[in-house]
C-alpha cells in the first residue's frame, strides 16, 4: 500500500513538472513572437519626413542643382533642403563644413564623400575615419547621420589614367558598410554605366533618379 502511495505521489510529481515546462515554452514562444513582431512593426514604419531640415555634404556627386538626387529626394518626400556640397573636395575639408554646418536645428545630415580621396592619394582607412567624424559631430548635435556609398564604381567608372580608382573607390564602399558606427549606411550602389555622363561617373538624370529612390526606399521615406 505504501509503495503504491508513493507511486501515486511520483506521477503526480512528474505531470505537475512537465505542465511547468510546457508553460515555460509557451512563455518563450510568445516572447519570440512579440520580439519578432516589434522588429517588423519597427522595419515597416513609414517616416513622413514633410518639412523636416535635411543637410547634404558632399562634392560633385551631390553639388547638382538642376536634377540632383538631394533636390528629388527633397522634393518628393517635403523636406527642406541646405546642401553645402561643393565639386572636387575631399573628406577633410567636409568635417570642416560638418563643424560650422550641423546644429540642433536639423533633422538629417545625408554624407557623400570619398570619391576625391580615391582618385587622389587619400588612404581608404583615412576617409572613412573623416566620414567617422562627420557622423559623430551629428550624433553629439542630435541630428541623424545617413551615410552613402555612392554609385557602383567597378561599374561606372572607366579610368584608363588612373586604373587603380575604381577598386580603391569600391574598396572604399565596403569599409564604410562594414565599420561606420552611430549612422545608418545606405548601400546605393544602383547606378549602372548609362547613368553615368562622364569617366568618373557625374551622374545623368536617371542616375540621380535612381539615387533618390533608392535612398526613400532604405529608409522608408513617405512620398508626399
């Protein structure tokens, strides 16, 4: 009777521990659910950036101001514009525009430069570390930094006096993606050569298009 009563007991045990272990499971499972859930509810949120202050630094690549991606971007999505861009310079000379240029009153700060420094002799580690600085200049400003990289250069650009560019611009690129930290780095390498009106690649109309779009996609710019 008694070894029967102590079975009893131990069945009783055994269930009373499994119900707890399949409760725990369910726990978990709704857990992973609802972090899952906030990560796509977080990725989908469509930003309506109408009127906000956007700041661009940057050279020629961003210094058109007849059909430029920073003149459609602002155009389609309502924001306000100061671009500070200038044809030819280099990435020390933008942390200098970054210091009397970003304060509290701007909402984003689009950085694209790098392009002068590969052709030139600016080393990759150098221009990214400057690029580095602009972005943290934004952060201590509480303006949000987005970084591009610019065109696909192994593509688009046909450098026969200076060979080496477009491995050094594309080397360039993938260090930004892979070290920039406190920005979002947007991949816009989505102009193929026909975008392209000269040997480095001074984009056409369809290439700033591309550029803009592909920027409002990445981050989820609403179109007014």
């Amino acid at each position: 009777m008694r070894y029967r009563l102590i079975l009893i007991c131990f069945f009783i045990l055994c269930t009373f521990l499994s119900s707890g272990l399949n409760y725990d499971k369910k726990i978990d499972n709704m857990e992973i659910k609802n972090i899952v859930s906030d990560t796509i509810v977080k990725q989908d949120t469509i930003l309506d950036v109408n009127g906000k202050v956007s700041l661009f630094i940057g050279d020629s690549h961003t210094a058109n101001h007849h059909w430029g991606w920073q003149m459609l971007l602002c155009d389609k999505t309502g924001m306000k514009m100061n671009n500070t861009a200038v044809g030819g310079k280099i990435t020390s000379w933008m942390i200098g525009v970054a210091k009397e240029s970003i304060h509290s009153g701007i909402d984003y700060c689009f950085i694209w430069g790098g392009a002068n420094d590969m052709y030139g002799s600016v080393k990759a580690t150098k221009a990214v570390e400057n690029i580095q600085q602009i972005v943290n200049i934004c952060n201590l400003n509480g303006v949000k930094p987005i970084v591009l990289t610019g065109f696909d250069a192994k593509t688009c650009c046909v450098t026969p006096n200076n060979p080496g560019y477009p491995k050094r611009y594309a080397e360039f690129q993938q260090m930004l993606l892979d070290s920039i930290e406190g920005a979002k780095v947007l991949d816009t390498r989505v102009v193929v050569r026909k975008d392209c009106g000269d040997a480095i690649c001074h984009m056409n109309p369809s290439g700033h298009k591309k550029i803009s779009e592909s920027v409002i996609k990445q981050m989820n710019f609403k179109i007014k």
